[in-house]
C-alpha cells in the first residue's frame, strides 16, 4: 500500500526540474520588469531634455531633436538594461 502512494509523488529530480523553471520564469519576469522601468526613465529622461532646450533663450543654435537624442545615448550609454 505504501508503494503505490510513494509512485504518485514526485521524485526528487521532478521537483528540481520544476524549481529551476519556476526560478527561470521569475528571472525573465525581472528582467522585462527591469527593461520597461529603464524605457520608461529614458523616456521621460528625452522627454525633458527636449521640452528644457526649447526653453532656453538666447543660445545661438538650438538644439533639434536629433541633438537630445544624440546627447541623451551618450549620457545615458552607463544605463543599459
């Protein structure tokens, strides 16, 4: 009678198994996590660089869009996710 209920439970290397899928869905759920959080810091990042240098009076150029974005990769190369 023992036997039969010992053949339905998991045996240890199933269960390591299904631990190390568990731990690598968590980890690519932070990672994505971590990947949306940065986008989105960036973005906000560009968005008032842009809205700033449009402010500015008196400078001799201003600065266009391709500028920020060309200044913000160089600033923000240290961020990478």
């Amino acid at each position: 009678m023992n036997s039969t209920a010992n053949q339905n439970e998991p045996d240890q290397s199933e269960l390591l198994e299904g631990t190390l899928k568990l731990k690598a869905t968590i980890l690519q759920i932070q990672i994505m996590a971590e990947y949306v959080a940065c986008s989105s810091y960036i973005y906000w990042v560009r968005l008032l660089l842009m809205s700033s240098s449009e402010k500015k009076i008196g400078k001799k150029r201003k600065l266009s869009v391709m500028d920020v974005n060309n200044n913000i990769k160089r600033q923000t190369s240290a961020l990478i996710c």
